[in-house]
C-alpha cells in the first residue's frame, strides 16, 4: 500500500509542470501576423517601386501593367523553403477561393531566388492557382529593399507582402504571416475599397 502511495506521488511533480505548460505551448502555436510602416525602400502611404519582371516570352509584369486595370494590388516575396511562406501561401489562396469583395485584386506573388522548376513543383504541391512568378536573382526583392546580401538576411525577411491601392499608394506590408493572416488581409482590403473614390 505504502509503496504504491509513493509511486503515485513521484509522479505529481512532473503532472504539475506539464499542466502549467500547456497553455505556454498552446498559445506558441497562435502565431499573430505583424505589419510595419516601412520596410527598406517601402513606405506606408507613398507609391509602390517601379518594377519590370519578365514572365514569359516578350512579356513582362510591371508596376505599369498591375495598375493598369485600376484595382488595388497585392504583391507578395516568397520562397519554397520558407515554412511562414508556405503557410501565408496556403491563407492567400483560401482567401483568394472565397473572395466575395469587388473589384478584386491584381495579385501577384514573386519567388525569390529559387529556380522554375521549384517554384512549379510548389504549385503542384499545394494546388496554388495563384499568380507566381520568378525573381531568379533578386533583382525586384532589392528594388522593394528586401535583404538579400546573404542567405540568413533572406530567410529571415521572408516573407513580405504588400497591399497598395488602385493608384499604387502602399497601404499595408506585412512582414509575418500568422495563423490570422486571411482575417486580417480581409479587413485591410475592405478598408481599400471603402476609401476608394467612387465615380
């Protein structure tokens, strides 16, 4: 009897800590997204960077060509070894799948680095049918003052996304995608099209 009372009672330490961590490690898996009024050459309330990106045989995507519809913008730097890239990724098309406001954005999303047939075999993966492009050595990322003077400035600054609205006026960069992102994208975008001039 004696010895079992023991037995019990050696193993109420280790409950005890297990029970106070718990909630330590349920609240680590809540990852909030954050945003910021500048990143290198971004700046909240001034235009997106001038950009020209090849994406196909004598076509390219520009700063031009995205305003050129009138709509707000979403531009996104991702790469495929990024896991909080992959997971914004994954929100942006949910998002993009239920969309119900309008207009739409003119998105587009640029890879980093990484050559064609990685950024394909993302798509595949994750049954992406969002508009990807590749910026295979950084040229536009270090236009939009993204570090990449070495491999632990990238991975640390991936990934960035940036709202601007149908006059290219940046209105949100967001510089962590968390497990809110969708949401808070949403009410960001809702807030664009309300202080869109109407005609």
């Amino acid at each position: 009897m004696n010895t079992m009372t023991t037995h019990r009672r050696c193993h109420w330490p280790a409950v005890f800590f297990l029970l106070l961590l718990l909630p330590a490690l349920a609240g680590a898996r809540e990852l909030p997204t954050r945003k910021a009024d500048s990143l290198g050459t971004l700046v909240v309330g001034q235009q997106l960077p001038a950009f020209a990106l090849p994406v196909a045989a004598n076509d390219i995507v520009s700063r031009r060509t995205l305003l050129k519809e009138e709509r707000p913008v979403l531009i996104g730097f991702w790469a495929s070894w990024c896991a909080s890239c992959r997971r914004g990724m994954n929100q942006l098309q949910a998002w993009q799948d239920t969309l119900r406001l309008q207009p739409a954005p003119n998105m587009l999303f640029i890879n980093v680095g990484e050559k064609l047939e990685v950024v394909e075999e993302a798509r595949a993966k994750h049954a992406w049918t969002l508009p990807l492009v590749q910026d295979r050595f950084g040229a536009v990322a270090e236009r939009f003052g993204i570090p990449l003077s070495g491999s632990e400035a990238t991975r640390s600054s991936l990934p960035i996304t940036v709202l601007a609205d149908a006059q290219g006026v940046i209105r949100a960069i967001y510089t962590a995608e968390g497990d809110d992102f969708a949401r808070v994208l949403d009410a960001d975008y809702r807030a664009v099209l309300e202080s869109t001039p109407t005609e």
